[in-house]
C-alpha cells in the first residue's frame, strides 16, 4: 500500500511508522476538503485509495479498543510539500460548507 499524493513515497513495510487511512466517503463534506486539500488535478479517489499519517496534524489522532491509531472523524489533511523542498500552501482546516455565502 502507498500513499496516493504525488510528493509522497510513504508505503507500508515492516519498517514503516506511517498509518495509511481511507478517504471518508461517508462524509461527503469532510470528502470533498480531502480530495481538495491533496490538490490532484483531474484525481479522484477510490475504495482503494489512501492517505498516509505524514499528511495530518498529530492532534487528529485517537487510539482505538485494539490499539490501533485512528483518525478523528474530523481530520482533514494539511501537510504537503513539493519536490523542491518548498512546504505547499496548507489546505483548508475548515470543513467545506454547503452556504454559498461562507464560499
């Protein structure tokens, strides 16, 4: 598995301390910030598609019954750089609204 922005070359091995989570295509809101936020022309994820722990903050996380590290089901991903080293512009934090006034 690997992470599906451009810039990065996370992937999952045994060395690996990234965690890889799906896109939250049940929260459509919370979907569109993400595919926005990735800013992939043309892109759009799939049942397959991931996104590595490198791309969130480290305050939406949570830890689950089993241990496992989850995201919060309000995290949005701002973490991005180029290939040049340049940090990308975040992403937006907010969650995407449907008024056209707060556009």
């Amino acid at each position: 598995m690997s992470c599906c922005t451009l810039e990065c070359t996370n992937r999952t091995s045994k060395k690996s301390t990234h965690s890889f989570f799906r896109f939250p295509f049940g929260d459509p809101d919370r979907l569109d910030q993400w595919v926005l936020n990735i800013r992939r022309n043309t892109w759009t994820p799939n049942v397959s598609s991931r996104l590595c722990s490198a791309h969130f903050e480290s305050h939406p996380f949570s830890t689950d019954s089993w241990g496992r590290r989850c995201l919060k089901n309000t995290a949005v991903p701002t973490i991005f750089y180029f290939t040049n080293g340049k940090e990308q512009q975040p992403g937006r934090k907010s969650r995407v609204s449907n008024n056209d006034e707060d556009a």
